[in-house]
C-alpha cells in the first residue's frame, strides 16, 4: 500500500510565493510520473504540471515561468515551487502519483492542500 502526504498550502498575499511537498511512502516500489493538480471552486480539476521519472516536465500554460515541478526520488517527494503567486491561483491543489509494484500499478491522489492567494 502506497501513501501520499501533502504540505506547504496556505495563505499568501498576491505576488507572493509558496512551496507544495508531496512524499510517497509505504510499498512503492517504482514510481514513473509524479504531478500536480488543482481544482477551484465551481471548476474542474486540472493539470498543473507533471514530472516524469527521467526529469521530463510539462505545464499548464497559466503557470510556466512561475511554477517549477521537482522531485526528490531518493526520497520519493514531488515538489511545486509556487511565485508570483496571483488570486487565479486560489484553488485546492492534490499530488498525482503513478507508479507499480511487482504486482500492480497504481494511481494515487493526495489529500489535498489549500493554498489561497489573497491581500
């Protein structure tokens, strides 16, 4: 069984920044793309941005040049580097991990962590 556990949301005043970490743990063998997401009120989810296991990322185009996606494999973390945070950004955001074991593969979310942009 493999766990997600979010940190880093927040309060924040616009033009501010904000860090998200998400750590895996528990058996999780081999994880490939590890991703952000984020859902505002009345909206759907959607992708923020992605990392693969080789380093490879992608991201919504609301975000580039201020969001940076990184991960830790050695510690099986996945992190969001939020700046020039603005009010657009408000929103729920959840980790997206995929990965597998021996036996199964697997599509894990997060909890959840707010982060709220705001003066």
């Amino acid at each position: 069984q493999v766990q997600l556990v979010e940190s880093g949301g927040g309060l924040v005043q616009p033009g501010g920044s904000l860090r998200l970490s998400c750590a895996a743990s528990g058996s999780v063998w081999s994880i490939n793309t590890m991703g952000w997401y984020r859902q505002a009120p009345e909206k759907e989810r959607e992708l923020v941005a992605r990392i693969t296991s080789g380093g490879s990322t992608n991201y919504v185009d609301s975000v580039k040049d201020r969001f940076t996606i990184s991960r830790d494999n050695a510690k099986n973390t996945v992190y969001l580097q939020m700046n020039s945070l603005s009010p657009e950004d408000t929103a729920v955001y959840y980790c997206n991990v995929e990965g597998y074991t021996p036996t199964i593969r697997y599509n894990l979310w997060g909890q959840g962590t707010q982060v709220t942009v705001s003066s």
